[in-house]
C-alpha cells in the first residue's frame, strides 16, 4: 500500500477537520527540527503522530500547544489562520495538552489538581465542596475511580494520573487534546487503562493527538496515522489502509531498514 505524501494537506478522516498544520518548518541553528509538515486533526477521532527519538515529534507537539511557533507555514483552526503564541493562547482555543510529566503536583490532593489554576471561588474563598462534587461527577462520568478525591495525586498509578488529566481537559472544554508519550512510562495494564480512556475522549467527540513511539498501542486506538522521521513526514493513512506490520516498517524507515538488514546479513 502506498501512503499519502506529505504535501497532502487533506483532511485523513470522514469527520471534519478542525486543526491543520499546513506546509510547517522550524529549525534551531542548523538543525532542522521540522521540514513541510503538513497534519489534520478532525474532531471525534484519534490521530497518532509516530516516529523515533529525534523523528520531529516533541517540536511537532511544542507548535501544536503554542510552546514554539512554525518559521513558516500556517496553523489554521476551524479554516481560519491563528498565530498561538502561548499554552495559554491554546487553551482559550480548545487545545489542551497532557505532557509527558505524569503530575506535577505529586502532593496535592486530585480536587485540588484538578482546578489549579482554574479554581472556583465563592465570597473571595475556594469552593471546596463544589470543586471535590464536580471532581466525582466528572470522574464518574468517564468511569474512573479512585478512593477519594482528597487522595494525594502522588499516590494514583501512571495509569490514573493519565486518566484523571484526560478527564480534566475534557472538563475544561478541550476541542482537541494533545497526548504526549501517554503510555511510554506505563505497563502493559495501566496503559490499557489510559488507552480506554483515549477511545471514551474520542466517543465525546473530542480530537485526540496520540503522539507516541509505540506503533502496537497506535494501531488499537488510532484512525489516522502519520509517520515522521528525521523531521520529515514520510507516511500518512487511515485506519483501513495499512496492517500493524506497515505501520511498524514505515516506522523503523523503510528503505533504511532494509539497507541495515543486508549490512548485517554479512555478519551471519
């Protein structure tokens, strides 16, 4: 099967695209970090963003929730051109991102995490007893459970901690929420776990961006597929037109696998 080139900005699933990177570049001195990419995310399904360490991936993530801008390129969101130049200006547009870091504030309680930054007040003063029943109702709304809301986050699984930011973007409105690496410190049950949660975010009608190394974990959530390497985007698909095995092989780099295959075949 043969994937759509990288100059195909057209949208990879039946859905509606909300945020496309078009024709994107961005370099650091002279090392090019990111050459013409182009990538649509619709809403209501998983788009997995693949690649090796040094493929592109964690500048790919940093334009897409406004840590970095493109040197050239658009960023577009619902059709229309914006310039995100902070987190925060991706927030406000419906961009939430789950970083790699599990929980930056292992010793706060899980309602208190939940709202950092976004608390509710009444009279001057924090809300507790609203924020810990909004904190249960959501949760219980995704199916997820934990002893108590005044549990320390420091004291969830990986797995959890996934779990309870995913279910905190979606809360918070996120349109499109960003996933970096969320399975890559997880064992086989608690990245089942996140993976659940990933499909519950995408039956919401929330886009998913699923950027990870791990091709096995892409392929049971994933709709749309892109493969980067070296900055560049080699490879692009839907769900029905590759099996496991190509995405793997798209991954490892193709022509240069084979290449390093017939190097070694001379030491055996």
């Amino acid at each position: 099967m043969n994937p759509t080139t990288a100059v195909n900005t057209g949208n990879t699933s039946d859905s509606q695209s909300f945020l496309d990177l078009q024709s994107v570049s961005k370099t650091f001195g002279n090392v090019i970090a990111l050459k013409d990419v182009s990538v649509s995310v619709p809403l209501g399904a998983v788009t997995c963003i693949l690649g090796d360490n040094g493929a592109g991936k964690s500048t790919l993530i940093k334009i897409l929730s406004g840590v970095h801008k493109p040197d050239s390129g658009a960023y577009l969101i619902d059709g229309t051109p914006v310039v995100l130049d902070s987190p925060r200006a991706a927030m406000d547009s419906g961009i939430a991102t789950v970083f790699q870091d599990l929980a930056p504030q292992p010793l706060m309680p899980i309602w208190r995490a939940f709202f950092l930054g976004n608390e509710i007040v009444h009279g001057g003063f924090l809300a507790i007893k609203r924020a810990k029943a909004e904190v249960r109702s959501q949760l219980a709304s995704m199916g997820i459970k934990v002893r108590d809301v005044d549990q320390l986050v420091g004291t969830l699984s990986g797995g959890e901690r996934q779990a309870v930011a995913i279910a905190r973007a979606i809360y918070f409105g996120a349109r499109v929420l960003i996933l970096d690496e969320p399975t890559s410190a997880l064992g086989v049950k608690q990245a089942g776990v996140v993976l659940r949660y990933v499909l519950q975010a995408r039956q919401a009608g929330v886009g998913v961006v699923f950027i990870t190394h791990n091709p096995h974990h892409a392929f049971l959530v994933g709709d749309n597929f892109y493969v980067l390497n070296r900055g560049r985007l080699v490879a692009n698909y839907r769900k029905g037109e590759l099996e496991l095995d190509t995405l793997v092989q798209e991954m490892a780099g193709g022509a240069e696998l084979e290449a390093l295959s017939h190097e070694l075949r001379e030491f055996t």
